[in-house]
C-alpha cells in the first residue's frame, strides 16, 4: 500500500511539475501544420471547387448541415468569394506561422478555425488523413507545443541570455526572465476586437462562442499574471493547470493514435480480402490510386509479396497499442508503420494522408532520438550556412568562420533549429 502510494504521488508531482514529452509535441505541430499547408497550396487552383463558392456542396447545403450538427466553419458567416479568400488566407498563414512556431499559443487556435472552417464547409472533400488533422487540430490547442523547435523559443531563450548577462535574473531553473513581449498583446487585443464583431452580429453562439472567448481570457489571464507577478502564487497555480491540461492532451492524443491503429485492424479481419491475404492486390489495380502504374504492375505481379504485406499490416495494426509497454518491440513497430506510410504515400499516391500518419505517430517516438535529429539538422543547416558565408575561400580549404558556426550550430539544439 506505502508503495503504491509513493508511486501515485510521484506520478502526480511528475504531471503537475512539468510538461511532458515536448519534442514529440514539437514534432506533432511541425508535422500536421505542415501537413495542412503542403495540402493548401498544392489544392489553391481547386480551392473554389474544394470549399468555395462553386463547390458542388453547395452554401445553401452545408447551411442545412451545418445547421444540424452544429460544426463550426468561419465559411457558414458569408457566402461571397472575398470572404472565401481571406478565410482561406488566413488558414495558410496560420499553419505556416504555427510550422514555425511564432506565437503557437494563438496560431493553434487560428489553425483549428482554418481547419474546422475548410473542412465542415464540404464535409465530402476529404479521407482519413483530413479526419486525423481535424481531430489533431483541435488537440493541439491544449498543448505546450512551442517548447523546442520553435521561434518562440528561441525568443525566450534569448531573452534567459540576455537577462543573464545584466545581472537581473540568477543563472537556475528557480527563477526565469519574462521576454519583454509587444507583438503578444496587440495580436490579442486585434484578436478580441474580432471576437467581439462576430459575437454582436450573431455568427457564434451556445458552445463555441464558450470555447473562443473562454481561450480568449485565458490567454490574457496568462500573459497579464506573468507580467504582474511572474513568480506569484497565482502563476504558479496557472502553471500548473497549463502542464495537466498539456500532458492530458497528450494522453489523448496517444490513446486516439491506438484507436485508429486498432479500429483499422480489427475492422480489416473481419473483411474476406484481408483473411485470404489478396486486399493489398485491389488498390493497386486501380487507375486512381496508381501515380506510378509500372511500379504497381510490378509489386501486384509477386502474390507473395501481397499477401505477406497485407497479413503484415493487419498484424502491425491490431499489435501496436499492446506493444506501448515494451519500448523495443514498440520502436520496432514504429518504424515498419512510418515506412508502411511511406510507400503508401508512393505507391498509392496518397501523400497528405501518409504525412497525417506519420505526425501522428511521432507521438511514440523516443526522445533521444528526437534530440539526434534535431542535431543533425542544426548541424546540416550550420553547415549550409557557413560555406555561403565563406565566399571565395578555397575549396578543401577550413574558413576562418567555419568553428564559430560550428560552436553556433551547439546551441542552437536548445531551441528552433537555425
């Protein structure tokens, strides 16, 4: 019993003391807003027919819908082009500035809109990869997903440093410098006279008008206790219910990663095709999912292969949840998913739902070998940037700036890659 008491506690100080897994959340924000954006972009010549004015889901349609599930969508607000276009706009620059992670507080929140907006305005538009980024953009508003690998915190970093050298704040995790921050409110008074306009004409009501303007609060709450009284009682208690609502949304992000790995996999045996291992065999036949029709000729050709890969992908799918309990057979299983998504992406040219996926699983992966990749690419980067710094220098030769980058690149781990 004095066990299991000392292990609750010590998982209780350990929810409430810190912000659990902060590279695999980083990795989760870069991957789906990234994700999103590719898909933007690469459907802007279709994006009227997509989710704008000649869309055969028509406005007066998804009104109806909309009017029945009570779904959000900024879209459902005017049924005029302009409109369609800043909406549109500002779902490119959200994801691309939550990618980056500038501001992610406030960019998380702007990405779920542009994404509840696209996608509840023609809810046939999409497949399985925009319902797994539906879903993650709305979990990722709960998070401290701008930790690592983010502008932000480079900024407060450099803030740390700064604060350091004058002498203002003790070098220890006791005490941290509170970045002097302009940018963050003016973005949030814009944001609230914004809010404040689509409430007084009617467009948000019951629960969502609750969700944005309770996260509207809570963001001024945060910033205007931080700045009032950075180590007081009050942002210690804020503190803490920020970490349990991030590590709670981690969880969940974990457990609906399981849920979509085991509902496929269960659902896929009970089908005739995947028990006479000959499903994998359909899709590549088809013209529509056959981008490289010489390639897919080619795997459908070997019957061996087919039915070993579409055994393996059942046996993967319903294993992986029960395999979270030992960390190498988990790794392992990872990793065959990630390169499953992979060929997915080229064989059957489906590449925004493979990249969804494949965001998704990074919740797994191991924090170590985050960290490594997060090595390598300030390293490549440093290294990129120093033989355009070197000019004419010799080829073969070490410049004169090579070391400084290279200690530069060191430090650069702790925060956004640059």
């Amino acid at each position: 019993m004095n066990r299991f008491g000392s292990l609750l506690g010590r998982g209780i100080e350990r929810v409430t003391a810190s912000a659990l897994g902060p590279y695999q959340t980083a990795v989760i924000r870069i991957g789906f807003a990234a994700t999103w954006l590719l898909f933007l972009l690469r459907e802007l010549p279709h994006r009227l027919e997509l989710y704008g004015p000649d869309s055969p889901w028509s406005w007066d349609m998804a009104q109806q819908l909309i009017a029945e599930n009570d779904a959000f969508t900024a879209l459902m607000w005017s049924d005029g082009r302009i409109w369609f276009e800043v909406v549109y706009a500002l779902a490119v620059l959200s994801s691309a500035l939550l990618m980056l992670g500038w501001r992610t507080r406030t960019m998380s929140v702007l990405f779920m809109i542009g994404v509840l907006s696209l996608q509840n305005r023609s809810i046939f538009m999409g497949d399985g990869g925009d319902n797994v980024i539906h879903l993650m953009a709305t979990y990722l508003v709960f998070t401290r997903c701008g930790q690592v690998w983010s502008l932000d915190a480079r900024r407060a970093a450099r803030a740390r440093a700064a604060s350091v050298e004058q002498g203002k704040t003790p070098v220890g995790p006791a005490k941290t410098a509170q970045p002097v921050d302009k940018a963050g409110p003016v973005l949030w008074w814009v944001l609230g006279l914004g809010l404040c306009v689509v409430t007084f004409m009617g467009e948000l009501s019951g629960g969502w008008l609750l969700v944005f303007w309770g996260l509207w609060l809570a963001h001024g709450l945060w910033w205007a206790v931080g700045r009032r009284a950075p180590d007081g009682e009050a942002r210690k208690l804020l503190d803490v219910i920020v970490k349990i609502a991030h590590n709670a949304a981690l969880l969940v992000i974990m457990v609906e990663a399981c849920l979509i790995y085991a509902t496929a996999g269960w659902y896929k045996i009970q089908g005739s095709r995947w028990q006479d291992g000959t499903a994998i065999y359909f899709p590549l036949r088809l013209d529509y999912f056959s981008p490289w029709p010489a390639l897919s000729d080619l795997l459908a050709s070997h019957g061996l292969m087919v039915m070993l890969v579409t055994y393996g992908t059942v046996a993967v799918q319903v294993a992986f949840p029960f395999t979270l309990f030992n960390r190498r057979v988990k790794n392992v299983l990872l990793a065959a998913m990630i390169f499953e998504h992979a060929v997915i992406a080229v064989v059957l040219g489906l590449p925004f739902f493979s990249l969804a996926m494949i965001a998704a699983d990074a919740v797994f992966l191991p924090t170590s070998f985050l960290r490594r990749v997060g090595g390598w690419v300030a390293r490549a980067r440093g290294a990129l940037f120093s033989r355009f710094s070197r000019g004419d220098t010799v080829p073969g030769q070490r410049g004169a700036d090579e070391e400084p980058a290279r200690e530069s690149t060191e430090h650069a781990r702790v925060g956004f890659p640059s």
